[in-house]
C-alpha cells in the first residue's frame, strides 16, 4: 500500500509551509494559555441547514461553547439572501413550534425582517456582520466565518472547510480526487497571503460515499488537518469491511507520509456537520475541538491548532496533554467524570511496518501501550514514526451518531518532529 508513492516527488509537500506555518508541539510552552471549545463545521438556511444562523450560534453559546463556525456550502452569509416562509417550514421536518415563531421568540418581532414575496410571505436571512453583535463577547464567545468548499471529481464529494476565510472561495475543478485536494488548497493558501490572515483547511468526512482514500490523503500533503470524527451518520465513521474507518485512515495516512514521503502528519478534528435543529438526525453537539490559546480571537485559534495545541473530542475533557521531545514521554490529564472509567490506548506505527503483510497484520497504526485512569504516562518506543492517544469513556455517547458509540477524545500525533528534521525515514 504505501510502496506505491515510494518516488513521489518531494516538492509536492513543500507547499505545506505556506498554508500550514510552523508546527511547534503539543506542549505549547511557559504562556499562559486557555483551553477553548469550539465547531468548525456547521450549516444553517444559508445553505443546506434548516435554521436561521443566528439561532445556531446561540445554541452553542448557550451551550458553553467558547468558539463557532457556520460552513455554509460555497457561500458565506453575507450580500442579500431571502427565503420564503413556506420554504423555511418545510425543512423543518418536525412538529411543534415553527422554526419562524422560534426565531421571533429568541430574537423579537423587530429582529425580524420580511417582505412580501411573489410567492408568498419571504424573511431575509441576516448575514454575520448584523449578527455578531447579538452573540458574541470578548474572552467568552466568537464567531468565526467559514466556508464548506464543496467541490468534486465526476461524482466524488470533496468537501474542504475553511476556517477563519476572508473572501468566498468558489471549488476549483481538477483531473482527479487528489488534484482537486491540491488546487483549492493552493488558492485558499494564496488567498492567506494575500490577506495575511491565517485560514485553517481541514478535509470533511473521507468516508462519505468513500469519497477520498487514506493514500490520497496521504499523498496530499499540503492538508495538514481532517476529520476524525464527523456527527453526520452517513458519512461511515466505522468503515466497512472492506474500506478503513476514519481512525483507521488517519493511521494509514500517517505512517504513508512519514514513513514513504518524509512529510508531516495529518491532525485530527471532530465535528457536527450539523443540519437540523428541530429533530432529525443531524443535530448539533456530537464533537468539538478544544484548543489551548492565549486568547480568544480567530487568528489565535488557527495558529494554535497549527500547532498542534487541541485535541477531539466527543464526550471526554482532557485537563492537559504535554509531550516532552527529549524524553518522549506523552503526558495525559483526564477530567474525571462521576462514574466514568477511561481506557486510553497509545497508538502508532513502528519503524518495521509491512504495508504488504498478509492477513492485515501491517503493523500501521498498532496499539503500543494501554492504561486506564485518568492521569496518563506513556513512553513512546524509540522505533515509533509517530504516536497518538484515544480515550474512551465506559459512558455511552449522549447523542450517537452511530450504533455502539462511547464519548471519546483524540490527542494529535507526536513523536515526529525528530524524524522530519532528519530527513525522513523509508520502510524497507
């Protein structure tokens, strides 16, 4: 599997540095840094979504969330965009009050604006700038602008989310999957340059009708962030029995670019892709990231999760995660939860990886270690090209997305800085 991209060209990473900036460590150092929790990944009646966007963001504000991102399908909320009252019920898809008489409830008869339409009563959609004011504060609560990149190759779904965007992005056309991935990651990196301020990229649900492998994704340096988990329960969390699930992805993608390509790791995120906010079964509040920042502001955030200070989670708080370099230790603090056992697993991939082993035993993305309780040490091994942590909670998920599922928290790779500064490593 990763012989394959054994001569990929070197410059095809090189461009990583100019989205990407510089990845410095989990263990941000003697600032004084906050742990924020936010989603990247949202859609309202701007796009595919069935509420208004200002009631969103204050579902999540009232959630405790410090940080959102409404990603609306190629269009951000600005201009002028109305839409009928006929058609707002529609997608509601629920009974009970109407998402309108909701709206009005929260916001007031006056927040509301409306026309007479040709087809019938129209209200018009408020764009972020009307309603920034109405949510967000200083130190406790921000709205970042966002974007779905939602492009394809023939009938392949590729779909990027840009985070802190200045200016619309329109999907870049491309002769395959990876070199759609490629081209409109280099034109929201030029759009970065040319604004100076920093855009985080992360792929979208590799696995939504198995629209982008794991070697394609690993071939595609220049995305330094995806989606490990997603709260959409179509997109195939799991995998298949023939097909990787997204955990699994994430390790096959790793071990491709350090291993075969010298080129840094991908990072992981979680979401909510969500859609409905009046039932269905797209609902907010299934995964988020929690970023350790100095401050609250959309600039920061980007930096430091390009840095690698956050962690995913679905259900599980992490205190502190710190890895020291020089004495390849990872360091977990899990907050405890009343009734709550957690099971954390080291995971990585060894030196000796047989990417053609049969029976699947390859050794890519072996577990390494095991330990239970919540303050967490582990000695990555020597031999490791990388190595991260997932904890599982013995408390089932509050809003599953999937059969089965426990609140987890993933950790991001470390282990690897050493062997990119020395050039990389190729498995025989």
């Amino acid at each position: 599997m990763a012989s394959r991209f054994r001569d990929s060209p070197a410059a095809i990473f090189v461009f990583v540095f100019l989205i990407c900036g510089n990845f410095s460590g989990v263990d941000a150092g003697p600032q004084e840094l906050s742990w924020y929790r936010g989603n990247t990944h949202t859609h309202s009646l701007w796009s595919d979504g069935n509420d208004f966007p200002e009631m969103i963001a204050a579902w999540y504000k009232d959630k405790g969330y410090h940080f959102m991102a409404l990603s609306d399908h190629n269009i951000l909320a600005r201009g002028e965009k109305w839409m009928s009252e006929a058609a707002i019920r529609k997608r509601q898809r629920a009974l009970g009050r109407s998402a309108i008489d909701k709206y009005v409830a929260r916001f007031g008869e006056e927040w509301v604006v409306r026309r007479e339409g040709s087809g019938g009563p129209e209200i018009r959609l408020r764009t972020l700038e009307e309603y920034r004011g109405k949510l967000e504060e200083p130190g406790a609560f921000l709205l970042v602008e966002a974007e779905e990149v939602s492009a394809q190759f023939e009938k392949v779904p590729i779909h990027l989310n840009a985070v802190n965007i200045q200016e619309l992005h329109m999907p870049l056309p491309g002769d395959s999957v990876e070199d759609v991935i490629r081209k409109n990651l280099q034109a929201l990196a030029e759009q970065e340059g040319a604004t100076g301020k920093p855009i985080l990229v992360h792929l979208n649900h590799p696995n939504f009708k198995w629209a982008v492998s794991a070697e394609v994704l690993a071939r595609v340096v220049e995305e330094r962030f995806f989606e490990v988990y997603n709260g959409h329960p179509v997109i195939n969390h799991m995998g298949s029995a023939t097909k990787p699930s997204d955990e699994q992805i994430w390790d096959i993608a790793n071990t491709i670019r350090l291993g075969e390509l010298g080129a840094a790791p991908l990072f992981g995120v979680a979401t909510d892709d969500s859609h409905t906010y009046h039932g269905g079964d797209v609902r907010p509040g299934r995964g988020w990231v929690m970023v350790q920042a100095e401050r609250l502001e959309a600039d920061e955030l980007v930096r430091a999760m390009r840095n690698g200070q956050f962690y995913a989670s679905t259900g599980v708080f992490l205190d502190s995660v710190a890895y020291d370099e020089k004495a390849r230790e990872l360091k977990i603090a899990i907050r405890p939860e009343e009734g709550a056992n957690f099971i954390t697993e080291l995971t990585g991939t060894l030196r000796g990886y047989d990417a053609t082993a049969a029976g699947g035993d390859t050794g890519i993305g072996a577990v390494l270690a095991t330990a239970e309780g919540t303050e967490i040490s582990f000695q990555v091994p020597e031999d490791a090209l990388y190595a991260r942590a997932t904890i599982t909670s013995s408390r089932p998920h509050e809003d599953p997305s999937f059969r089965g599922q426990f609140q987890q928290a993933w950790t991001q790779p470390v282990a690897w800085r050493s062997l990119i500064a020395s050039g990389g490593i190729r498995a025989e």
